[in-house]
C-alpha cells in the first residue's frame, strides 16, 4: 500500500487478501491505482480445456492404477 500510496509502484492487482472477505474498513480499498478481483484473475477462454484437460489425465491415472499429482496433503496443512 505504501508503495501505491507514494507512487513508487505504479500499480497493482490482487486477487487474494490475507482476510477474506476483505473487509470493509480495509485500507486495501482506499489504494490508489489498486485492482481487486474476488478470485477471478484466473478465469480466461482456456480456463475449462485446461480444467478438462487435467480431470482426463487424472482419471487416467487413477484408472491405470498410476500415480496422482495435485493431491491434497493433510499432514503439510494443503
């Protein structure tokens, strides 16, 4: 925000806030030349081939028995 706020940065856009919502009263709002985005900045035209993409290649792998990638690890906390 200082960095927004003193012109040092031009610009930015977040698409994620340590709290969230983000609340009313946060000072993110009042930044200057700031864009925020509700978890949307990944939304593009590719976006659902990707997604599909990946839903096959992971049926895939479950179904020839193979290794998983992108599984959630609850011991690490993801």
């Amino acid at each position: 925000i200082c960095a927004l706020e003193k012109g040092a940065l031009g610009g930015a856009a977040i698409d994620v806030a340590e709290t969230e919502p983000l609340p009313a009263d946060s000072p993110l709002w009042r930044a200057p030349n700031l864009f925020i985005t509700p978890h949307t900045s990944a939304l593009s035209d590719r976006l659902w081939k990707r997604q599909a993409a990946l839903l096959v290649e992971l049926l895939e792998r479950w179904f020839d028995g193979r290794e998983m990638f992108n599984r959630v690890d609850l011991a690490r906390g993801y």
